[in-house]
C-alpha cells in the first residue's frame, strides 16, 4: 500500500470521467485518506456517491477557487478533519467560451484575466493558503496539456494558461523546495471530459493522437491516476518542478504519420 498513512485533498472531480477522480481512485487504491471538494450546491448531490465511494463522504467541502474565503473555509475544514495533509491535487480549469474559438488575437482581456485567475492563479492562491495543514514531504500536482507546449488548433487561451501554469510550478518548486515540499504537474494526453467538450474538434484531437502516438492508443484517467499517484507518494521523492508526460508519448513526435490523398491534401493514416 503505497499510499498507507497518506492523507489528501483532490479538487476538481465533476463526475467518474474526470482526471482528478482517477488520480483519487488510484490513491485510494493504495491507501490514502482524502477530502474532495466541489464547485457550488448544484455539484453537491452529484459529487455525494463519488465523495462515499473514495471513502470520504463525511469530507465532502465546497470549494469555487475564485472565492478566497472558500480557500480559507477549506484549510479550516482539513485542519479540523484531518490535522496535516500530504498532498493536494489541483485538476482545476476553465476559460470563457471566447477564449476558445475564433481568431486568438481577437481574445479579450476579460477572458484572459478569467482563465488565468482560475486555471492558474489558483494553484499559487492554494498553496499558499493551505502550507500551514501541509506536512514536511508534502507533495502538490496539478495538470497541464501540449497546448502549453506547442500550438493546438482552438485550444487558444487554455494554451497560454497551461504555459504559465506550468512555469508557475517550476517557481513554486523552488520556492516550496526549502520546505520540503514538491510540486510537479502532468500534462496528460487528450481524454473525453466535460472540460475537454469546450475544446472546438476535440473528438478530431483524439483521433489523431491515437494515430501518431507512439503507444498507438490514447491515455485513459486510470493511466494518468497511477502516475499522478507516484507523483503524490514518497517513490517520487526526489522530483520536484517536473511536468511529466502521459501522453502514451505523444510530445515526442517529430513528425506525424499522415498520408496525402490524389488531390495532395494530408489524411490520417490509421495504424492498427
Ligand atoms: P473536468 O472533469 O471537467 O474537470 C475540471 C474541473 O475543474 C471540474 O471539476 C470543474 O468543476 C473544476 N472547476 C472549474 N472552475 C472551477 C472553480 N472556479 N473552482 C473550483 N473548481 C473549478 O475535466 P478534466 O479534463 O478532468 O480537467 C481536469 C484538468 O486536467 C484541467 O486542468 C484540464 O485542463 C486538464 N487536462 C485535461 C485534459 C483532457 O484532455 N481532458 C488533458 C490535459 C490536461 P465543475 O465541473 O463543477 O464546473
């Protein structure tokens, strides 16, 4: 049980399809206790089984990470429930529809702020606000995507909020490393969610990662919960300010695999 002993809060479970409820599952598989959070009372009564299932149905805390005094509330809730925790998981992103379509240049500064204060100011916002529950070796992770990397077509604003989310946690990892606690991120391959249904051609996206991937297949959320659970535990005690791939390798490819029909336009080419 690798995860024996260790205690947690997951944000960012919507439903059974979503990353952190794999990430929560795989830590619970191994042992950990943990607290999850939703976004308002409409997501309560959804969230109830969900919260029973991972053992933590009597620490089930609302959280819109907008809203400081809800950070505040949810470090007095752990503190009370739980003492000191081990991990925090933050699976937490948004932006405005505008910042998701059109012409990027066209994206306005409302939207921007928008998807910057959720997507990323809250991670620095949490962690901070929580360092006092955290305990020494803690470990903090959150999600990133390519399209932080490189471009993705309609990914837009959430690409430039996964670039700064993911310098923020190589700052937080030194910061934070003095105290002996971690931060690390996973940019994990495309996965049918809720917030991946916000992205223009999201179904063309899976299709072709599948193709060029070279695992040949496209991750599931039980793939990137086992990584993010070593990511969470002390095996990976010696890695902080890491943005670690699960992405069936995906972000190594120089080169699609592609073929081009009689009118020379490329097609994808399906292997297997
Ligand atoms: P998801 O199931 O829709 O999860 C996104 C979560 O963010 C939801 O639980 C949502 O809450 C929450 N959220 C949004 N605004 C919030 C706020 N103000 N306060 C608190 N929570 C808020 O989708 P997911 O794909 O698992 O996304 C999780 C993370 O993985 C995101 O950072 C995403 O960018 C990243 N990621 C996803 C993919 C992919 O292909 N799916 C790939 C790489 C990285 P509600 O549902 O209650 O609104």
């Amino acid at each position: 049980m690798i995860m024996k002993g260790k205690k947690g809060i997951v944000l960012g479970i919507a439903n059974k399809r979503s990353i952190a409820y794999g990430i929560a599952n795989a830590c619970r598989e191994q042992g950990a206790e943990m607290a999850i959070t939703f976004l308002n009372e409409r997501f309560e009564s959804k969230l109830a089984p969900i919260a029973e299932e991972l053992g933590c149905g009597e620490r089930l805390y609302p959280c819109d990470v907008s809203k400081p005094e809800e950070i505040v509330a949810l470090r007095e809730s752990l503190a009370r429930d739980f003492g000191q925790i081990d991990f925090i998981v933050h699976s937490i992103a948004f932006s405005p529809r505008e910042g998701l379509e059109g012409r990027f240049s066209d994206i306005p500064k409302s939207a921007f702020n928008i998807a910057m204060e959720i997507s990323v100011y809250s991670l620095i916002e949490l962690v901070r606000e929580l360092k006092p529950v955290l305990s020494d070796n803690a470990s903090v992770l959150t999600l990133s995507y390519y399209g932080g990397e490189k471009y993705i077509p309609n990914y837009n604003l959430m690409g430039i909020a996964k670039a700064t989310l993911e310098a923020t946690v190589k700052y937080l990892a030194e910061d934070l490393g003095k105290d002996g606690i971690r931060v690390n991120a996973i940019s994990a391959g495309p996965i049918k969610t809720l917030a991946a249904a916000g992205i223009g051609d999201f179904s063309f996206i899976l299709r072709w990662n599948e193709a060029n991937a070279p695992l040949k297949r496209n991750v599931t959320i039980h793939d990137v919960g086992n990584a993010g659970m070593y990511l969470l535990s002390d095996l990976s005690r010696g890695v902080t300010g890491e943005i670690h791939h699960v992405d069936s390798g995906y972000n190594v490819m120089g080169m699609p695999a592609v073929e081009f029909d009689e009118n020379g336009k490329p097609s994808l080419v399906w292997k297997g």
